[in-house]
C-alpha cells in the first residue's frame, strides 16, 4: 500500500508541567491524497493540537509526521514556513481577512510567499474568487460582506496557491445553519477537484458530511 499524503505514526505531543499533560497520545493516522475526513471532539479533546501537528505549526513530542511522504520533524522554522506556503492551506472560523484591504487584495497576499510567479498572480486571485462565487465583490472591503462571503473570501486565499491540503478550524463556527450548509458544499466541490481536506470540528453535522470521520478524546483517535 502506498502511502499517504498525510501520516501520523505513533505521535505523541506533551507539554510541560508539572503536571505533564499528553494533548495527543500515541496517534497514528493516514490520509490518502484526494480523501476528505473530519476530525470531531468536544473542546480540550487535542483538535487544535492536531491542527497544529498537521498545519506544521507544531512538532511532535514522540513520533513521526510525513507529508507527501517526506519526513517533517527534522525541519528547520524556515523550513516549514516554505512546506507550508506549498503544500497547505489553512481556513479557520475567525476568517483572519485583513479589513483595510480589498477582498482581491486579502487573496492575493499568500502567494507573495509560495513562489506563484508575479504576472500571474493577479489572474489566479481572480479565478479564485469566481470560483467561489465572489467574482463581483472582487473591489469590496471585507466588513461590507456577510460572515458568509468573508469565510468564501478566506477559502479563496487557502486555495489560491494550489496545495495539497486544506486544513479548516471550525470552518462554520460563526455561520447561521443555512450558510454553513453552502460553505460546506464549497468544501466539498473543492475536494471533488482532487483537494485534501481535513475539517477539524465539534458539529456532528459538519463533521458526518466527510467521507472518513474520526473522533479525538482524551488525545487518542478511534476512527466512526
């Protein structure tokens, strides 16, 4: 079997006490490229710690984290900057959009720092946008849009680049019901196109709507 483009193995994360405490303990996991799962568990479970493994904002304590089958835990700081300006995208629920810039501008931003060459830039921002349904608010400051559009304008910036996975934090935590449903099916027209994704959530509903879904308790994962 080959690998996958995400792999965990045997990861434990601790930090330092006293008491020692064991956000993750002993996760393997494996994520194929093209899969689509989420991560589910009530706050204080380890989701934001295995974002942060996965995201390679964090490193493990014990164990292993390969991403598209190169190792990562041997990386330099600058290193993983690079990895990540490449290879992930990120959404979270706070949308992190910059207010005094334009909706294009908030897009084109990432790719100042994954190598997109300069002349396209503009172009791909745009393309982005419109595939997000936003190619008429390219002009408009973020605080004129809904939470609805403000969270399309922060998957448009995660995807921009091109990665190989997209990493989303409660991706609907400050939507209504009906336009965290839409911003779902975005999620998932993205990964019909060959994206990984991962949703890190404590929604059953957002979390059953994932191909794969995994439960994370107490640091340990056991696959529903």
């Amino acid at each position: 079997m080959s690998a996958g483009l995400v792999e965990l193995r045997d990861v434990t994360r601790s930090f330092p006490g006293p008491p020692e405490v064991q956000a993750l303990k002993g996760v393997t996991l494996s994520v194929p490229a093209g899969d689509y799962i989420s991560i589910v568990g009530p706050s204080g479970s380890g989701k934001s710690t295995m974002l942060n493994l996965l995201g390679l904002l964090d490193r493990p304590s014990v164990g292993e984290y390969r991403l598209a089958g190169a190792p990562t835990n041997a990386l330099t700081e600058n290193e993983r900057a690079a990895v990540r300006a490449r290879f992930i995208g990120f959404v979270f629920q706070a949308f992190h959009l910059m207010p005094r810039r334009t909706v294009l501008d908030n897009v084109l931003l990432p790719m100042l720092y994954s190598g997109v060459p300069r002349g396209v830039r503009e172009d791909r921002a745009r393309e982005a946008l419109i595939r997000v349904g936003l190619g008429h608010r390219i002009d408009f400051l973020p605080n004129s849009l809904s939470g609805g559009e403000r969270q399309r304008v922060a998957i448009a910036r995660a995807v921009v680049s091109r990665p190989r996975l997209l990493l989303a934090d409660e991706p609907t935590g400050n939507l209504d019901q009906r336009t965290s449903s839409e911003v779902m099916e975005l999620f998932e027209e993205l990964n019909d196109d060959g994206l990984t994704l991962i949703v890190i959530t404590h929604d059953p509903a957002v979390a059953a709507r994932a191909r794969r879904s995994i439960r994370i308790a107490d640091g340990r994962l056991s696959e529903l």
